[in-house]
C-alpha cells in the first residue's frame, strides 16, 4: 500500500509527463507550420524585391497558402489525435488576427511599403510571444529574435531590407520550426 503522500506525488509524475507530451505534440505540429511558414515567407520576400509592384498580390497569395496550409496541417493533426477534424476555431482565430491587422495597417497606419512589412512581421510575432506563454519558451524564442534583428533592418538596412527581412523573417522561421522539431 501507498501513503497518501507517495500517491500525491505518483499523480504528480504523472500529470508532468502529460504535459510533457501535450508540450511535444504542440512543438511537433507548431513545428511543421512554423516551417512552411518560413519557406513562404522567405520565397515572397524574394519575389516582393523582384517585382516590388506586384507586392500586395504576392504578399495576399502567401498569406492564403499559408493558411489553407496552416489549417490542413491542423485538420491531419486533429485527426491523428482523435479530435474534431476541421480545425474551425483556428480557421477563426486566423481569419480575426488577418482581419484586425488589415484594419490596424491600411485603414488606420496608411503605412508606407517599409512600414508595412514591419507591421507585419512584428504582429504576427507578438502572436508567437502569446503562444509562447501558453505553449513553451521556443515560440517566445523565435518572437523575439525576428522582433530584434526586423527593428535592426528596420533602422539600419537600406536597399536590401526585403532580403534581410527573407533572411531574418523567413529564415528564422525555418530555423525556429527545425529547433522545434528537435526540443
């Protein structure tokens, strides 16, 4: 037999392996759309320097293939779990954050083309630092160090801001994803 203090601290075991794995499956699905998110923002980076008139299309195709992304990664996860398989609170989540940030940068900022990818790049990580607290230290890792390094483009990169911004940006999603994989 157990003492009630041996029993507390079994089911304290216990729940610290539950979370470790919740924390797992979360950085492996945050994992693979971290990355793809990387690769497409990395690749729109390179065609908005290329064909800086074509911007906002390139920028809009990008954002609806990384959701529609986003959102099958989600469907096959939940699904591998047993949850719901349409992931429709995230569909909502995304479509809220797109559409209060559309607001925030052309109704109300009137940004230039700089600012603009500045606005974006910081709002989006703002919502990695908030997953940060919920989910684990990595996405706060990943926010602040693309925060950090866009501010120093941001200020001290001339012509060459877009492909700083697919190096830092893109790439430190990439990298971000990969580190995930392996925590």
């Amino acid at each position: 037999m157990i003492d009630s203090r041996q029993a507390s601290a079994a089911l304290d075991d216990i729940n610290d392996v539950v979370r470790r794995v919740r924390q797992s499956q979360i950085y492996q699905t945050s994992s693979i759309i971290i990355t793809i998110w990387g690769v497409l923002v990395f690749e729109a980076y390179i065609a908005d320097y290329t064909w800086p008139r074509q911007g906002y299309t390139i920028w809009t195709v990008t954002n609806l293939l990384g959701l529609a992304v986003t959102i099958a990664v989600g469907f096959v996860s939940n699904l591998r779990s047993g949850a719901r398989g349409f992931p429709i609170r995230s569909l909502i989540t995304f479509l809220l954050i797109g559409a209060f940030g559309v607001f925030c940068s052309v109704v109300l900022g009137h940004f230039g083309p700089r600012q603009m990818i500045v606005f974006w790049a910081l709002y989006g990580m703002l919502f990695y630092a908030m997953a940060g607290l919920w989910f684990g230290y990595a996405f706060i890792v990943i926010a602040v160090g693309t925060t950090a390094l866009t501010l120093i483009g941001y200020y001290y990169i001339g012509p060459a801001f877009l492909l700083w911004m697919a190096v830092v940006h893109g790439g430190g999603l990439v990298l971000g994803g990969l580190w995930m994989r392996r925590i």
